[in-house]
C-alpha cells in the first residue's frame, strides 16, 4: 500500500498549492476523500482515475501539475495490476 500513500500525499500537495486552479485542488481532495473511503480498494481507485483523467485535460493545468496528476494515476493503475 506504499503506493497509495504516496499517491494520497501527491493528491494533498495538489490541493494545497494555492498556484493550482481552484477546481482542479478541489478534485485532487475529492480524489483522496475517495482513496480515503471504506469501499473496496478497487473501486476506490477506479473512481479516483477517473476524477484525475478528466482534470488532466483541463487547459487551466500548469504543467507541473499535470505531471503530478499523471504520477498519481500511474501509482494508481499499478495497484490495479
């Protein structure tokens, strides 16, 4: 579960950075509110690829940004495999 919690600290440094756009914290929150919930870990994780797929499309994204979103997604697909 190493990798969920490094996920999960990646998704708190996201929604902390006052330099990221305001909806895209709040759907880095919302993605380790998911994590952080009681379903089943593959459920949990399937939800919060699919929050964090649709942010990392949003043109409002700094860069650096996007590739911590896209770190936090390779983390969560290989809890998935």
């Amino acid at each position: 579960m190493e990798r969920l919690e490094q996920a999960k600290a990646l998704l708190i440094q996201i929604s902390e950075d006052r330099t990221v756009p305001k909806n895209i914290r709040e759907n880095a929150k919302k993605s380790k509110d998911i994590l952080d919930s009681k379903e089943d870990l593959t459920v949990r994780v399937d939800r919060a690829i699919q929050i964090l797929d649709e942010v990392s499309d949003d043109p409002n994204l700094p860069a650096y940004t996007r590739t911590q979103i896209w770190s936090v997604v390779s983390a969560l697909e290989s809890i998935l495999s």
